[in-house]
C-alpha cells in the first residue's frame, strides 16, 4: 500500500500516514509559468494498492485538476488499484437541475474522476447521499458522526442537550447523533430566498433551558447557521453551539459565525483551515485522521468499513 498526497490538504494527508506508520509517497505537483499542473512521482508505483488524498475545496478547480492529472500519472504508472480518498467533495452541492438548463456537475466530476483513473473512491459525508449513484466505481462514502458523538460526551453532559437539525433536509443526521448521544431532537424549518441566504422560519421542538447542538455537514456562507442560532436563542435555549462536517467558510463567514450567539463552532479537518479561522474565538478543530487512516487500512486488507460505524 501507498499513500500519496496532492496540495490541497497536505497537514491531514500527513496526520494519516502517521496513524498508519507510514511516509507519503515521493512526489511533485507543482504549476508550470502558466499555471497548468504537473505531476511527477518519484518512486515505483507499479502494481502498488495506492491511495490518493486531495480535498476539492478551494480553490475547488486546481484541486480537482490536481487530482484528475496525479490519477492519470498514477494509471499511467501501472498502479494495480488507485483509490480516491476525497475528504471534502467538491461540487456536491449540484447534484440536481435547480433550474432550467442547469448542469448537474456532480454527476460530471464523478465521470471525470473515473475515466481519469480512480478505480474506488472515499469520501467524507456526501452532502446527499444520492451522489454515491452518480459513479460507476465503488465508492465507500464515511460518516463523521463517531468523530462528533466523542467530542460531545467529552465536552457536554447532563440531560438538557438538545440535538438541533438546521434544516429538514438534515434531520436524518441530526437524528443518529441524537441517538447515540441519548438527546432529543429539534429541526428548523426555514425558507431559502435565494441563494447563500436563509431565513428562519419556525422551530420545531421546545428548545427553552435547553443547550442546543446543531448538527449538519456543510457551512459555507453560516448564514443559515447564525440565523438558527439567533433563533435558538430567542425561543429561550441557554446556549447554541454546531458540530459540522465540512468548515468552507468563505467569504464573510468567519466574521458571521465570531460575532453570532454560537458558543463554539466545531469542524473537522477535511479542508485545511485559514488563518482567520485559526484565530476564530469561537470556531475549533477535531481531526478525521484516525477515521480516514483506519478506512484505508481496512480497504487495503479487504475488511469491512461499514462496521466502523455501528
């Protein structure tokens, strides 16, 4: 087995390869003067079981085409299975016509990551779980909610937690933390205008005196995230804080989340974190090495990974 790392989340391809007492592969992806990319891998990788990390977050276009370039090169180098370990998938968010005349480009980055050579992938709490169709190719898609449920019991106790789902569509993940931890459960309905801004619309379940967890796999923008915990509190919870997958953050989104009622905001390290979000007061790291590096481990020696999370 190898395990070799692209540039996008180098800190987690290195924390993995770590819990597997091993090196990453040798290897070079860097930018030529016009900023096309090259890849070149400086050790043997023919008939190797080799595992590919790189995140499609931003920027989400040269991480994708550093990964598509450095699976062909590893095809090209006779690896005898190539896995795609994606702890952040890019573009799972259109995963459907929104429109008329709109693309579907999840669909169109599963096609390009299998004809460039992945014969399995890996990723990390697909934002829907349909996209698992979308490739012809195995693919074994983990949950961080072991992650999740073990910083909880290590940070909250007492019987007056309150699992929050921010909005319908994530009631099913709320609901199986909910359950491990032994909490209740509460959702959010909210009504999206447009695009990258929510509003609040009514809570459903009685949240006053209770400490609310919100719970859900993406935060991008954190307006739907810092609206709900406006909410929260106005319908009488003591404190509202948010477990979430995904950390993308972008734009304005840090200064949102430092300046909301959210007591803390915990993500995992599937997209390297910026220096705004280091210095975040109120946003905190929990690491998915162990999770990823145990899942490839067991991939390589054809055990189950389905029951790492039973």
């Amino acid at each position: 087995m190898k395990i070799l790392a692209c540039n996008s989340n180098r800190p987690l391809a290195e924390a993995i390869a770590e819990y597997l007492n091993m090196s990453l592969t040798k290897a070079v992806v860097r930018r030529f003067s016009d900023m096309e990319v090259f890849v070149e891998i400086h050790e043997n990788v023919r008939g190797e079981d080799v595992f590919l990390i790189q995140s499609t977050c931003f920027p989400a276009n040269d991480n994708l085409m550093e990964l598509l370039v450095t699976l062909d090169a590893l095809r090209r180098g006779s690896a005898r299975r190539i896995t795609a370990v994606i702890p952040y998938f890019g573009y799972a968010r259109q995963d459907r016509k929104s429109s008329p005349r709109s693309p579907i480009s999840a669909k169109l980055v599963a096609n390009l990551i299998t004809t460039a050579g992945a014969n399995r992938v890996v990723t990390l709490d697909l934002h829907s779980g349909q996209i698992q169709g979308f490739f012809d190719i195995p693919l074994d898609n983990l949950y961080a909610a072991p992650v999740f449920v073990n910083d909880i019991r290590a940070h909250y106790t007492g019987d007056d937690i309150m699992v929050v789902s921010p909005d319908v569509g994530g009631v099913v993940r709320a609901r199986a933390i909910a359950r491990r931890i032994d909490a209740d459960l509460a959702i959010i309905d909210k009504r999206r205008e447009k695009a990258g801004v929510s509003e609040v619309m009514n809570i459903i379940g009685d949240v006053r005196g209770r400490r609310c967890i919100m719970v859900d796999d993406i935060v991008d923008s954190a307006g739907t995230l810092c609206n709900a915990a406006e909410a929260l509190m106005k319908a009488g919870a003591s404190s509202v804080s948010a477990y979430v997958t995904h950390g993308v953050l972008s734009g304005g989104a840090v200064a949102r989340v430092t300046a909301s009622p959210l007591t803390e905001l915990v993500i995992t390290d599937s997209i390297p974190a910026t220096e705004a979000v280091s210095l975040a007061h109120n946003i905190r790291h929990v690491t998915i090495a162990p999770l990823m590096a145990e899942s490839i481990q067991r991939i390589s020696e054809e055990r189950s990974v389905s029951s790492l999370f039973d």
